[in-house]
C-alpha cells in the first residue's frame, strides 16, 4: 500500500470474469464491462473450454479489447502446478506461465496479477472439497512449501523487471489458504513484488478467519490486490452467494477498513452466484461506487 502515490477512492475497480461466463463472448464481457463504467476486467490465465492455445487466447481478448478497450486488465488462475510433479515438470510450468506473463504484459495495461500455486487437495477421495482444513496449507509437506517458493521466486523476478505485481489470492484447497499460510509463503518467497490477494468470504469458509481489520494489518505492504463479494448464509454453506450488499459480510466496514489503512489498489467484484450476471454485476458496481462515495 502507497498512500502517496494512489489512494483509496481512486481505486481501480475490476469485474471478474466470472460475472460474464454464461454464455457471453468475450467481446461482449468487455463490452458490457465499459458500458458499465468499470476501470477493467480479470481475466482467468485460460478461459475453461478454450480450445485453442494460452497465445491464441490472448488474441481473443485482444481482439475483444481493441473493439472496447479498458484501461486495467488482470489475470488469474490456473497458474503453475507446483504442488505435483518432479523439478522437471514444474519447471515447465514455470516455463509456461513465465511466457504467457511476458506476452500479457507486452499486449495489456497490467499492474496486478492474481497467482496461484497449484491446487492441493486431499488424495483420500471420501474428503469432501468443502471440507477445506483437510487439503491446502493443512496438508502441506515441506517440499511443497519450498518448490512453491522457489517457482515464485522464479515469477517475482520477472515481476520486478516488468513492473508488476503478483498477490497469493487467499483461496481454499491451496497452499495459500488461510491469511497465516499466505503470508508464511510470501515470507518465504520474499521479494517486494510478490504479496496478496485478500479475498474475505474464501477466509470464513475457513474456521478461525480474521476479522477484517486484522487482516489489513497482518498484510501490511503487501496487500496488493482485493476481491469482493458476500455469502448469503453461514461459511458452512457458503455456495449460496449474495449480492454484494445483502449477505452476512458488512462490505461498507470492510471497505471503511480498506480507507483507513490508505489501500489504493485494485478492486475486483466476484460474482459466483447462479442467476442474471449481467444485472448483479450493475447492482454490485452501483452499491460499491455509493459506499466508497459515502466514505
């Protein structure tokens, strides 16, 4: 975090690509994302069922792009598989992703990148997904906690010549689950452009989350990048989402929180709940401009 150089009310505001993935073109996700008044969209690394190449990719969006530009552009996962495998295997992950990064940026106004390590979960198939504290960091061997710091370090290298960023999104069934194991990784890897996403309802679903204003503090400076979005019920049950502003999460201290401590980075609104994307995605953008406003 900043303070001199962005600040909190002139932060980029993001789409995720998940409010578009109904059906919509690309194209149109970019469309409606401007027309909507959004600063930019965060893109997955490979859209699922893409057929063609992650270079061929890239030139659908650029396409989508070039008709209906945006001025911050992200991307998330898949990244790299440093999880499984031997040195080998995960280096020509490494590999790969280091490729896609470098053309990312050559084509797009990136600033922050939504990374992951490589999912983890559990080889006993009767462990149900949602039952988070038996896969991720709860799992973790030492060798994965190493190859995942010696890939990234790898990335935050790269990072640091292209001038971006690489922020861990706290997120069940990877190594960087909880807040305590993301920052143990960031730690480890310990390069300043390398630090976190911090993504609240992916902590709760987690027994013993932080309350927001602990978790700003333990990130510090290396906060990098937030995603919003809200449950409608109790953690336990926590596919049923909700609008941004209807669910458990008290969104407007979260963000009081978020001003305090000087954020200026991006903001991307998610939206995983079934239903008109489209719509949700106004309403959350409406309700977010008016609670920054307010504040």
């Amino acid at each position: 975090m900043n303070p001199s150089t962005n600040h909190f009310a002139n932060a980029p505001l993001l789409l995720h690509i998940n409010y578009f993935e109904q059906g919509q073109s690309l194209t149109e996700a970019c469309r409606i994302t401007r027309e909507l008044g959004a600063d930019g969209l965060e893109f997955r690394s490979l859209a699922a069922g893409f057929k063609g190449t992650r270079m061929e990719y890239l030139d659908e969006i650029a396409r989508a792009l070039d008709r209906h530009p945006l001025s911050v552009i992200s991307f998330g996962g898949p990244g790299p598989n440093l999880m499984t495998g031997d040195t080998a295997s995960q280096d020509k992950s490494l590999d790969e992703m280091e490729l896609f990064y470098r053309e990312a940026h050559r084509r797009f106004p990136l600033t922050v990148l939504n990374v992951f390590a490589g999912n983890l979960l559990n080889a006993d198939p009767a462990v149900a997904y949602l039952d988070f504290k038996k896969h991720g960091s709860f799992i973790a061997t030492e060798e994965q906690w190493t190859n995942a710091a010696r890939g990234y370090g790898r990335l935050g290298r790269m990072a640091g010549e292209l001038g971006l960023r690489l922020a861990f999104e706290t997120h069940g069934a990877y190594l960087h689950d909880t807040l305590e194991a993301t920052l143990r990784l960031v730690r480890a890897i310990d390069c300043p452009n390398v630090g976190l996403l911090w993504d609240q309802v992916n902590l709760e679903v987690i027994r013993g989350a932080p309350g927001f204003a602990e978790a700003i503090a333990a990130a510090g400076d290396r906060l990098f990048y937030v995603h919003l979005k809200n449950l409608l019920v109790p953690p336990e049950q926590f596919l049923a989402m909700s609008d941004l502003g209807g669910g458990i999460l008290n969104i407007r201290d979260q963000l009081a929180c978020l001003k305090r401590a000087c954020y200026g980075g991006p903001i991307c609104l998610e939206s995983p709940r079934a239903g008109d994307r489209v719509s949700f995605a106004q309403a959350d953008l409406h309700y977010l401009r008016q609670v920054i406003g307010e504040l």
